[in-house]
C-alpha cells in the first residue's frame, strides 16, 4: 500500500462530523483567494450538510500564502495547507489525502462555474449513488459565457478523448469535480499526472474501472484574468492522453481494487484484461510503430503551419495544425499501433 494510500485511510472520529471538503488549489492568486472563499464559505453555510474549505497552496510565491492563512484563521471551517512544489494535481492529492470528508471536492479559485451547481454535485455522491460527478459545460443545459478561441479548444480536446481513449463523459476540464473519499483511497495513487491532466487522467481510470459518473450541467463564465499557458496544456494533455493510453492498452496499470467500489455490477471494459495480455508481446513492434507515425505527424503539422500561416497568422496556424495531426495521429494510432479498426469499439 502506497504513502498516498495510507494518508487516504478513513480516520473514523473525524470522518463522522464531516461531509464535504471543497478544495481551492491556489498559486499566486494574491487578488482573488479573499473573494473566493469569502463567497464560497457564505454558499456553503447555506447546505444542509457539515462543509469544510481547504485552500492548497502549491508554491505561491506573493501574499497568497499569507492570505490563506488568515482566512484559515478567521473562519473555522477553512484550513490552508502549503506545499513547496507547483502542480494543481499535487496540490488536489495532496489535500484530499489528508481530508477527513466523505466527499470531496474540487473548484477553481476564479468560481467560474456558479455556485448554484454545488449541490446537485455532491448530492449523489453523498447518497451513494454515483462515485465521480463532474460539472458539464458542454451539455445542452449549460450556459457558458467564453472566447471562440476557448470554446474551440476546449471542444476540440473533449473531441479527442471520446475518439481516441475513448471517453464517455462530455466534459474533462470543467474546474468543477467531486469524488467519494472511500473511490479516492484506491483511484488517486493510480493518477501518474501532477499537474492539469490530472482531471482526465482520475476520468479515465475511473471510466475504465466501472466507476459511475454523474454529470451535472453548469452556468459558467471565463475569467478573461486566467494566466493558464494554453500552448503548453495543449501539449502536456496530449503527452497524458498517450500516456494513459498506453498503460491502459498495455496493461501496465491494475485497476482491480477501484473495480470493487463500482456501483453497477460489471466493469464495461472486462475485455481490456484479454485484450492487453494479448498486446504484451507486440510491444516493441507497437513502440516502431509509434515511432513512424510521429515522424509523420510532426511532417504533416510543419506542411500544415507553413500552408495556413500567410492565413491565419502564427498563433491560429499552430493551434489548427495542432489539432488536425493530433486527430490524425490518434486515427493512426488505433488503427495501425493498436489494429482497432472498428469505430464503435471501446478498447
């Protein structure tokens, strides 16, 4: 049993007057945290349940810190914990490892999502109905106020994983997410990631032990002030799409313990096992394989950017060629790498 797992362990005589721990991850956010818990700690005093907010700070480096700790101290229910590396990831394990809440939470400190949709988060979670719930600004009965440039890119990655993982929920970036301490104990030390692809990477795992997803459509407005390097999450959620994929496919990865806490009866990938033990052997032919297809990609993204680039200027010339030979990558991946050919498959 892991470190993470040990920290994970229900302590009973806390546990019992605790029920929701909402988790704020913050780095250098000086002009915000006030605000936020402030309004968050008003919503939660309002639900009939026994609520906690935890303010992660993962590496700040200007007041945050010492504003976190003087909200910690003024009201009661918010407790700040400090942790010396960078990673909203970290940040989340770390603090749900140490929680003492049957469920917990997850929300950016923007409180972009609107509040309303906190309790039809964790209400099924509490009840014990589903084991994951996620917020949904994606689904029909969402409101979301955001840029095309957003919109595009976050239509365009949600495109990908239900493609190429493939995925079932519609939504893995929403800052809005809660999971039962009990799954959590045995999912979260699987996530490898540390950083933003640690949402999708606990979905995908979750998805592909059988754990049950709750979606919950939300009203949520961009925060023009966000500092996220869209580049480079591009990037690095395309590096942990693949990642995951592999271990997945490879069956470097035992999702045996999660299984157990499934609320319904059978796993819908019970023929991944098969499928991966099948694939060991292939290894080395599938690692040439993907070799050769990168080389293509990257041949296929520079004819891409020079062709559109007189167009559409530097900035949308690499995002579209991005996002055309990542679906093309992933096309040829599955079909030539892991010789799925039949489009509804799930493996």
């Amino acid at each position: 049993m892991t470190n993470l797992q040990n920290q994970l362990q229900k302590p009973d005589a806390v546990t019992d007057l605790l029920d929701i721990d909402v988790v704020i991850p913050v780095k250098n956010e000086e002009k915000s945290i006030v605000q936020a818990v402030e309004t968050l700690h008003a919503h939660l005093a309002e639900l009939p349940y026994r609520c906690q907010i935890t303010i992660a700070d993962n590496a700040s480096t200007d007041d945050t810190t010492m504003l976190g700790r003087l909200l910690a101290q003024r009201f009661e229910n918010v407790r700040f914990e400090y942790l010396p590396q960078a990673g909203r990831g970290l940040a989340l394990k770390h603090s749900w490892a140490t929680s003492a809440a049957s469920v917990l939470v997850y929300m950016d400190v923007d409180l972009s999502t609107d509040l309303s949709a906190l309790l039809p988060l964790v209400a099924p979670l509490l009840s014990g109905h589903s084991d994951i719930a996620i917020g949904t600004r994606l689904s029909r009965n969402s409101r979301t106020v955001r840029g095309t440039k957003r919109e595009l890119i976050s239509r365009s990655y949600n495109f990908l994983l239900q493609r190429t993982l493939p995925a079932r929920f519609s939504d893995a970036q929403c800052g809005f997410k809660a999971i039962r301490a009990e799954v959590a104990r045995d999912l979260i030390p699987l996530v490898e990631d540390a950083s933003w692809f640690f949402g999708t990477e606990m979905l995908v795992l979750a998805e592909h032990a059988g754990l049950r997803i709750h979606e919950v459509p939300v009203d949520w407005i961009d925060d023009p002030q966000s500092t996220v390097d869209v580049a480079k999450t591009v990037r690095d959620d395309l590096w942990g799409m693949w990642r995951i994929g592999t271990r997945l496919a490879t069956g470097r990865i035992s999702l045996d313990s999660v299984r157990q806490q499934a609320r319904w009866p059978e796993s819908p990938t019970e023929g991944l096992e098969v499928q991966a033990e099948e694939s060991r052997g292939q290894l080395p032919a599938q690692v040439v394989i993907f070799a050769i297809v990168g080389i293509f990609s990257t041949i296929a993204y520079a004819l891409t950017f020079l062709l559109l680039q007189p167009t559409l200027g530097a900035q949308w010339a690499n995002f579209v060629s991005l996002v055309a030979t990542a679906v093309a990558n992933a096309a040829a991946n599955r079909r030539f790498t892991f010789g799925i050919t039949d489009p509804t498959s799930r493996g």
